[in-house]
C-alpha cells in the first residue's frame, strides 16, 4: 500500500538541499489484523507540526517511517475479539493513534499518557491497523474530511480539562495556530467569558473572530497589558491557555493572569528554553496555578460527542491526494493554511 | 416609596377567597444609606415562585412583608465607604440580594449560603438599600430588563459549579421552568454534549430547543429510559440536573444516568418528599454522586461576565407597571410565562 | 493445586444441612503463564464477606467455582513480557484481584472499576495466574501475611479518595467491620479530626480506639445525635463513611452530617433496600454530596506505599491452613473475628 | 499598654549599628471595643520571619509600628454583637491576625485572602482587639504557649490544601524552617508516603525524624535525585512542598517530582529571583502542576480541629517575657531555636 514516508532526516525548509529532510510516497506492506484489531481504510490525514518534528530529526527516529497521526476512515477488517465488541466492517472511525498497554505503572494509575509501551503507527497511509481501544465512531453529523481532526481536537479537550474553568470566568488563548484554535472554539463552549486572542498574525485574526474571540490582541503592536486589564476590569484572566509555543507569549500570560488564575502551557517549547518564572510575584503574590499537557489521555470519546458542534470547514478545506503527498508538506511549510489534510484514499468523502 | 407587600398569609391560588393570600402596593419609607451601603433605583424585579411560597406561608414569615429579590436599577446614592471602594451614582446594577455577615462560622469557612447572619431587602420596591458587597455591575450589552435575571442566573450557576462536567459529556436537564431553561441555555455554554431536555409541557418545547437542547424528551409521553439509552450509546448521561421540583422526575434521572454521573437536585421538593435512593444499585454498582444547592455563593462576578451571552429577551417580554403589582401575580399564576417582570420604575427602560 | 472451592450454592448459615452452601478443597489443575502473566504460589488468602455472598449465590454462580481475592504471595513463573518490564521470581506481592482489560469504554475512560471484561481468578488456592498489571510489590516491613489485606486496604483506600477531605475536617466511620477498620486508620492518617467510630458492637470497640478513634458511640445506647452536636460544636461531620452495610446506620449518617459534607456509602447493602433521602432536608438546606463506591479503581500503587503505615497484626492473628478451609469459614462465620486467613502454602510465611 | 514596636527601620543583622533596624518595648493605648469586636490580653506570641522584614524595610512601612501576628490570648472583652453570636470573657482563643472585609471582589469570590482592605493589628502586645472573625477557639488539650502557633499551622494547613494529595502519594518537604517543620507533621497525618525531608542543617534532622521524615537528605551532600529515585522507586515524588526559600532548592524539587506531581512553592523567595522552569521538560513531558500559596484562607476552623495532633512542645520552649523582646529577637537571629515565643502576659500560662 502507499505511504507518506520521512525518506531522509532533515529540516524541511533548509535552503541547502543536502540537508533538506524529505518525504516520499512509498510502498508498505499492510499490517495483518490481530483478534483484538481493526483495519481501517484511511480516508483523510492531516499534517501537524509534529510530522515536521519527526522528519527533523526532533525526535531521534531513524529513516525511512511513516508519519501521521490525524487521521479518519472506515473500518474494512475486524479481529475476532473487536468484532465481539461490538466493532464492525463500515464503521466510520477517528481516534487516538497511541496504543496504550494497559498494564504499566501509569496505565493502572490514571495517567495513561506517560504509557511505558506506548505504540503508533503511521496514519498517512492507505491503511492502518489499530488495536480496539484506539476508534471512537464519528458522529453522523460530521464529515470524514473533519473527523481527521478528532486527534487535534482531543490535544485541546485535555488542555480544557486541566483548565478547571468554572462558568463565567476571563479566559484568553494565546496563539492561532491549530490547537490555539480548537482550543478558541472548545472553551467558547466550555465556560469562556469575555473571550480573548493574542495572535501576531493578522491573516488569522478573522478565523479567531468567527471562532468566538470577543477581543482580538496583536502583541507586536498592541499594549497586551494595558488591554487586559481593560477587559477583565483589572483583574486579570483567570484561565490563560498558551498554545503559540513563542517563549515571549509564554512569559505574557504570567503577566496578565488573575490572582488564582489557571495557566496552561499547550505547546511545544524549545527543548532548551526556561521561562523565567518569578515566585514572589506569579506563586505567592497571585498563587497562579501552572501546568502543561501531554497528548490526549481519557479524552476521545468526550472528544467524538462534541466535534459536531465544532465548525471546522476552514480548517479542512486544503487537501491533496495521496500521491501529491510532498506538495501537501510544502502547502503546509508555507504557513497559510491552518491544517494541510493528505486525502489517503481518494475514493472516500 | 411604593413597595409590593404581602399583605395576608395564604395560597394566592385558594378558591376560598378567605384563605387567599393577597399581594398589595403599599407606601413604606424608604431606608437611609449607611457608609458601606447603597441605594438602589429598582428598575425591574421578576417574580421568583419563592415570592409566591413567602405569601403562601411557607417560611413562616408574618405580614405584612415586603417582597422580591430578582432586581435591576440604577445606583442613585453611594455610602462613603462604597464611594471609596469605586461605587458611583449611576452605576447599572443587579446582584445578590442577600447580604451575608463575612464574620460568623460558615462565612470563614468559605461556605457563605449558609451565613448564620444573612439579610435580605424586599427588591419589589421603587428603591432598595444594599450593602456594597451586593451589586454587580450589569454589562453594557445587557438591558436593564434582562438584568433583573442576574439574580435566577446566578442561582444556575451555581448549579452549574457543582456538576464538575468535562466538556464532551452528556447531559440532561429535567424541567423547563425557569431556572431548568437558564442551566440549559448556561450547560450549552459548559461543554454539554448531546443534551436534553425533560418536560411534559409542550408549550415549553420551542424555548428549550432554542435555548439548545438537542432532543426534547416528555416524560408523561416518551419513554425516557429507552430514549436516553439510545442518545447516549446506553450509557446515560454523565450530567443530570433536575430542576423541575417534581418526585417522580427526581426519581427518573437516577435511572437515565450514566455510572460515576453526578446529579444535582436544583428545584424544590416538598418538604415532606423521600427520593428512594436504592444505594446497591445507584451508588455501589453505579458510583452516581448526588447533590444539591441552596442559592448561589461566590456566583455574582461570573454571572455578571457571562449573562451577556444568553439569550433572556422570551423570559422577560411579560412586563407590568408596579401599581399593577397583582395583576402581575395573576399572570405569573397563570403558569402560562416563563417569567413576570414588575417595572418598578416605569421612567427606567 | 489444591483450591477452596463453592462445591455447593446455599446459604452457609442455614440450620437446614440441605439448604447449606458447602466449601471444600478440591484438586483443580494449575493454569498456564502466558507472556504478560505471572504465576504466584499464595501465601494467604483472607476471606471476605462476598465469598460468602458467592457461596449464598447472591452473584448468580454456579458451582463448582474457586474462592478468593485477599491474597499474597511469591512469585514463582514469569512470562516474557512481564519478564522484560521487571518482573522476576521471588518477588513478594498482593494486588489487585481484577484483571481489567484496559480496552473498553470505561477503561479507555478512566474508570476501570466498571471494565466490561473484568476477569477474577480464584486466589485461595496454591497458586494463581496473574496478568502483569496485577500484582504490587510487598514493601520490605510488610510480612506477607499483613499483605494480604492489600486487596481490602485498597477498597478502604477508594474510599479515602472518594470523601475529597480537607485536612482538619470532622469524620465520622460507622461500622467496626473489617472496612470500616481500615477506613478508620486510614483516615486517622488522612487529614481527620475529632475522629468518630459508630459500632454497637461493645467487642470491636478497642480495636477502633486502637485504630484512632476520639469518640467511639454506640447507636444502640448512645444518643448518636447529641453526641455528634457536642463533639463536631453542632456543626456536624465534614466526611461520613458508612461501612456497616445497616440501613439504620445509612440513615443515620444523614443527620449527623455537616452542611456540604461528603458521604460515602461504601458497604453492601440489601439489595432490596431504598434510602428515604430527604432532598429538601439534605441537599437543599445542607447541600450534602453523597456518593459510594465500587471496588478499588487506580489505588494499588498507593496502597502498597501506605499500608506499612497501618496496624495490621489484630486483623491476620487467626490462620488456618488451606486443608481446614471449612473450618476457617467456620470461624469467619462466628463473627469473632475481623478477619479470617488460610494458609494457602503453609511453607511460606 | 506594652507593644514590641519597630522604631527603627533597618537589617536587624547589620553590622554597622546605624544601619541596624531596632525593636524595642514601647507604651501605647489599647484599642476601644467595638460591638462586633472582642479584646483579647494575650498571653504568647511567636517570632515569625516576617516581622523581620517588616523592620528591614521589605513591606515599605514607616517606623514606628507594633509587630506580631502569632499570638494566643483570653478573651477580655467583648462587643455587644460579637456577645450575641456566643464569644465570652474567658474564652482561649489563636486565630487569623488578618481582618478581611468580607465585601471586596476577591471577598465575594472566595479568596479572601487577596481581600483589598485587610487590616492587622499587632499582636506582640499586652492587649489586641479583633473583629470576632478572627478568633478561633483553642482545643482544651491544646496549652496556651503552643497555641501561638495557630497562625502559621494555618499557614500549613493551606499549604496541604494545595497539594491536592491523595492518600499513599509519595511526598518531599524541603527545608526544615517552622513552615516546613509544620508541612511535615501535617503531612504525616494527610496521607504521605515515604515521607522525605531535605534539609542541609544537620541540627535539624533529629527534629525532622521526630516529626515524621521516614528519608532525610541533606542537599548540601548527598545526591538527591538519586536516593529520590531509589525512594520512590524512580518515579519521583507526587507532592512536592517546598518551604526552605533557596533558589537552589526551588529548582531541586522540579527534578524529584514524579510526572503529574503537585508542587507547592510555600516560602518567601528573594523578590528578584526567577525560577528557571523549562516548559517542555518539566510542563510538557511530566505534567506538573505547580502553584504557590499566600497566607491561609478558610483554613483557622480546620486549624484548631487539627492542632491537637500535633507534637509542638520543641518549637515552643524558647520563650522570653515581653520586657525582654529585644533578646528575644535576638535569639530569634541566631537560628538555633525554631521558634521564639514572646510571654505577653506573664500571668497567663
């Protein structure tokens, strides 16, 4: 079968083409179905940031792999054990592309997440074998093309629940990116008063608008601190959700956060920058509570009930084939598109 | 100062005229504004059916008595110390109507409801004296007649608070009376997924459904069980708020509730009604958690910062000038509106 | 192996020999050590008041089927793959009796104890057969047969997370039985004050003083109502665990409770048994939260790190080897005792 | 009356004695009682490090002024609606030094201790008036000399509050000052396991082990993050409490913490000293939760009902009379003692 391949480790939008990493359609062998998996046909799989990481080496991986994780399709074969439960040939399915063992020390603590055997197979292929526990079924009301964000929008349903926002309180989302933006939209659902955006890319800033945002801030022109406390009356935002990865963005939201405020860092950092966290004034003056997030754990099917009040046609509308796959990446590396999808099997809508 | 009174203790529905409470305007000074108070120009206060339970006898109170609680207006002397705190003549408000001492057990417990100390003014008044830690300031993008809803708002969220919902759960709302329609059109708000309604009024379908319930379930018609199985993948809701007061539906949402659903008891019961709780089956072999709540602390600032985004203009189009005070009673009675408001100060809009 | 074995359903208490269940050792053959398994030779194995509710056929059985779930061991077989995450012969262990199958809805959704594959094999018996995720390792001071209580510390352990207390707050344990015991220690070193113990049986009364109880009260004698006034300055218990199982006592803790305490229901009660919860009385004016629990969910971990904290002698001085298991069903029966164990291998101690 | 009064702003430590600050016993009167106030003839008070800093010129007060927040005391006198609601001449009362307003924006929504016009009285004096939500009664079994310590086991107790702890969780203190000494009692008593203390002066340690500290380390010689590996068998500590101020220690415990562990920054830090948290370690691939606290709201009730569990006669058996405040301090800045107590009242034991 085809497959969006990492053929070469390297930095996609190195100017030296020596260095370049590259992807490439190749041809794999389709996994056989085990009792308790299930084949599904890929329809869609969008691009995210992390397939970059991986194809730079981010991750220490070796080539050739495959990428993609974000993925949606039907179901084309069932293991005797899925089919007892319940899983059947047609099914429409996302989901979570970790395979969780059930069985380590984090997985019989409530933190699957930090799973010791985690697997994951490549999603930007014409098919995937998954183990039982990794579908949830797509709603009838959401279409295959944005059921591939049901992982994206699993990353933003963890970042919510670490928010424990209570209803009515000042929330403000840094960055416009993807999960900036699921994130906009989900806790415009969940509780958001006087809903704010700081993005520095105004090409964004429309999507941000129609996605929720009551006030919209540019931090390289407007006075962040100055509009905050307009906004919050002085009191600062008691959620603050940081899903730009800009080390300057991370140190704003200490700075306009309310006493008590829940702070939650959803990006990727760089691996060596430290935010300079002043405990006198963010821990003990405002006992500001501060965390981040890893993936999506027990958050799938909470994320597979509420897609549908999602409006996601904007972030699914550039697709290319599979066999277009490298065109897809250099779509994506041109920053213009919130989400880049790769359509793996042409034949399914 | 004109002021609705209950004037005689007795159901204001009795046939027999004789034991028929009555509600009057009566002329009644005006109170002076102490330091850290208030004054208040009562632009619209709704009839709350504790309004009707006061007359009716039910709290013991002898008359005649001032009534109301549900109130908007306009600040029209400030106090010196509330002066200094930032209160100013002109100031749009509404707010907590109950005053709480901040001193005895419950108050240093951060339990405040339950103040042993706690005073209330009758808001049904062309004025009202309130102690600077009972106004909020009413949003510019919110009427003076929907503000007079604060007050029920608030009292949805804080049941709201206390349903600790994930976002992507199911949720159900039993009772379409006014504060079941505020915790819908609130949980739509609160990351509720697939929600529904209970109500056997149909006359109530149209506003649940557009204040955001997706399915509309008639108890007295439907059945509720197999209906919910069949919203939920038969695995119940994972919220359960019942407002409607009525046993049988207290009785309902514990077999329509999802294992480890929290259910919270919103309305109220009569006095004298046990819930059959059968622990085996509802909190052993289900882990429910159940609970209740009683008014709305530590509720007035999210209020105030969330009440603009629903929609209150159905709940607050049945208006009456205050000397039509009982006719306004009348109409309340007649089950037929959501709500009755009373223009207090017919010159406010 | 030898193995304590249901051979007959019937109520073991019944004076009619023909309507009597019956416990007898039979010879069963050892199962066999797959890759993600362990074998463990038992030590002890306690017996707990559901074995007998399977013999009595209260779970629907059929016999024969083995017994038994508080157990310890060595470990003496290990498959592959439990090999290469660390686990090695002659580890000491206990743990969970439930191998959940980390797949299904509620385990992919964080609440195992509802796991629709759950599998239990019998551990009162020479040897068991374990899936990894099972087992814990036996602290260094924890003889194994102490360690056999892990699986029941571990229910007293859910419990504790389950009353969410606040440290200082009041707490009240009804029932001296061996959960309640455990509940009682464990709470004694988990935030408690004014810790009360409500037990008509005068026999287990130094035990539970022994265990920390302040106030021991017996509903038979005491006015349990007053005294909770006096102790608590009438202001109720914060936290009200009911481990009695008596509807009297499940009644009772209602009216001792402090407004917005938690209650845990966490005995078994008859099945036919309904609370008569006062909605009005108790989580309108008192906002209580009421809950109960279903084995022990995510605790083993933090059960094998507490337990060498607790008192345990009292509660594993009465053995019998595994040959007179009838005869330790016997003594369990007469109600002497906390807790009855059989010396499943009488070389290993 | 008689008050320990800073007269002169300056570092009590410096050498050079014109810049050295000075406290000396001064005569001043004693305040009226209003009517919901009580007058309390203290009878201890305890030096706390920031009566330091208040005479070192941190908080930016002008000399002179009366110091003190750490007192026990008889009710002498009590207003005529502080009487009403059941305080009596005689009563043993510690409690809350902090007056809260009960009325501000961070009153009416539970955080009172960012209450905008909190008022303190100093408490190192003969006599203090309190508003009766300040006092809390003292348990019988609780003598008046460690009752002083009502206020910083508050702190304590709010420090616990923020762990979020659930029993059986592995726990870190660090630094072995009143606040840590506290944390680790209490800790000891709200489910810590494998309780560890880190503290770098040895005098300290047979203190420490007294209070509970199964593990002591000393950072300044032994490898902590390896015996933090071999404690907790590698996973690292779920609660982390840090209470010692070192920046180095402040970043010590972010390498010890278990992944999702709750840290809690419970000391004064140097105003200018930024943590260096590095997001994508410490946010990203571990979870943690990381918080701080300031003073201790809605902690004095659960403080009294815990403070007899507690061994505190080694931190209250250095005490000077108050004509002798000034050795007292001195004592105080020679480290030897962990607490040094001022007899206000030298009648009163």
């Amino acid at each position: 079968m085809k497959q969006v391949t990492a053929v070469k480790i390297g930095d996609m939008k190195a100017m030296n083409p020596k260095k370049r990493g590259r992807v490439e359609v190749t041809d794999v062998p389709v996994k056989a179905v085990g009792d308790d998996e299930i084949k599904i046909k890929v329809a869609y799989c969008s691009i995210c940031e992390s397939d970059l990481q991986a194809v730079d080496g981010t991750f220490g991986w070796e080539a050739p792999f495959g990428l993609g994780h974000e993925l949606s399709g039907l179901i084309v074969e069932v293991g005797k054990t899925a089919a007892k439960h319940g899983w059947k040939v047609g099914d429409r399915v996302g989901g979570n592309s970790r395979n969780y063992c059930g069985k380590c020390y984090y997985c019989i603590n409530g933190r699957e997440q930090y799973c010791q055997n985690a697997i994951e197979e490549p999603g930007m292929a014409e098919y995937i074998v998954w183990n039982e526990r990794q579908p949830v079924k797509i709603p009838k009301d959401v279409s295959l093309k944005n059921a591939c964000l049901i992982e994206p929008v699993s990353i933003a349903v963890r970042v919510l629940d670490k928010t424990y926002i209570k209803i009515g309180q000042n929330v403000v989302v840094s960055g416009a990116e993807p999960i900036g933006l699921l994130c906009l939209q989900l806790i415009n659902l969940y509780g958001a008063a006087n809903l704010t955006m700081l993005e520095s890319n105004p090409l964004r800033h429309a999507l941000a608008r129609k996605y929720g945002a009551r006030h919209i801030l540019n931090p390289e022109k407007d006075d962040v601190e100055l509009w905050a406390d307009k906004i919050t009356d002085r009191r600062g935002f008691d959620v603050c959700i940081e899903a730009s990865g800009v080390p300057s963005s991370a140190e704003t939201i200490l700075n306009i956060s309310a006493k008590c405020a829940h702070l939650v860092y959803a990006a990727q950092y760089p691996r060596d920058y430290y935010l300079p966290l002043n405990i006198h004034d963010q821990l003990h003056m405002k006992e500001l509570d501060i965390t981040g997030t890893f993936v999506s754990p027990y958050a799938f099917t909470r994320t597979a009930q509420i897609i549908g009040r999602l409006d996601l046609d904007d972030m699914t509308d550039v697709v290319f084939p599979i066999d277009q796959a490298a065109e897809a990446f250099e779509a994506h590396l041109s920053g213009k598109h919130p989400k880049v999808l790769i359509h793996c099997n042409p034949d399914l809508e």
